[in-house]
C-alpha cells in the first residue's frame, strides 16, 4: 500500500509561520512524523510539499496508477482551488483531507472547503497527530476495499 501525502502552501515554513497556531515544530518534523507513523501502519509513503498550485495539481494527476490513496493538506489552497478538487476527481483515488489547526473555529473564510468534497473525510485541529489519523483512516479504507 503506498500513499502520496501532499502539502501545500506555507507549511515548508512550519515553525517559523505563526507558531501559536501552527506550533515550533519544523516542516522537516513533520515529515519525519509522518515516515515514521506510515511505517508504523505498514504503509509507504512518498512526500510531496509545494506552494504553487499547479505543481501540486500535476501532483495529484502523477499519482494515478502509482498510488493506493491520497493524504493532502491543501492549506489554504482548501478554500480557494477547484482545480485541486477537480484533480483529486479526476484521478478517482481515496483521499483524506488534513490540516494542523482546527480551520473551523479560525477565520470565516477558512471554514469552507472544496477539497473536502472528493475526500473520505477532513480531519483537522490535531496538529501533528492529525497526518498518523489519516494515514489510518485511509489505510483501513483501502484494507477493506481489497488494497494490501
């Protein structure tokens, strides 16, 4: 089972961008947590993090064929790019939706998603911890879909 974890915009910049949202903890954390709770569940994964849209559409097209599911933090792409949503429709994979912070209790215009809509589910406000959930959440969709 291999997933594609995406991030988008600005979370390259994690622990120096507002820290008492996002915490003091560096994107290169981040991607050591994430390696490590995929090998903890079994899964692969590959890293992909950029702040340019396209770059993260043509991601999400790549993807097809390579792999099981998709876990993305679009940050604040989420609230603005149908053509990420229209991505992750087009290539049919599984996909579950993260963000660090809980963006239902921040700004108003951070309360609406368009990615959610091609996702299993949005998990949000659990820092960290909130990537290993996806990770599993997508994990035991594709285990009880016939993906190994």
């Amino acid at each position: 089972m291999t997933i594609l974890v995406i991030n988008g915009p600005n979370l390259n910049m994690l622990g120096i961008r507002e820290p008492e949202i996002y915490g003091r903890e560096t994107y290169a954390e981040l991607e050591e947590y994430i390696r490590r709770s995929a090998r903890e569940l079994g899964v692969d994964v590959e890293l992909f993090q950029s702040n340019h849209e396209g770059a993260i559409v043509d991601r999400i097209q790549e993807a097809y064929g390579k792999f099981d599911g998709i876990v993305i933090n679009p940050a604040a792409y989420t609230h603005t790019s149908i053509a990420i949503l229209d991505a992750l429709k087009a290539v049919g994979l599984p996909a579950v939706e993260v963000h660090l912070s809980d963006v239902s209790r921040r700004e108003p215009f951070r309360r609406r998603s368009y990615v959610s809509r091609a996702c299993l589910r949005t998990i949000a406000g659990q820092g960290f911890a909130g990537y290993a959930e996806a990770l599993r959440v997508l994990a035991e969709h594709l285990s009880a879909n016939g993906n190994k």
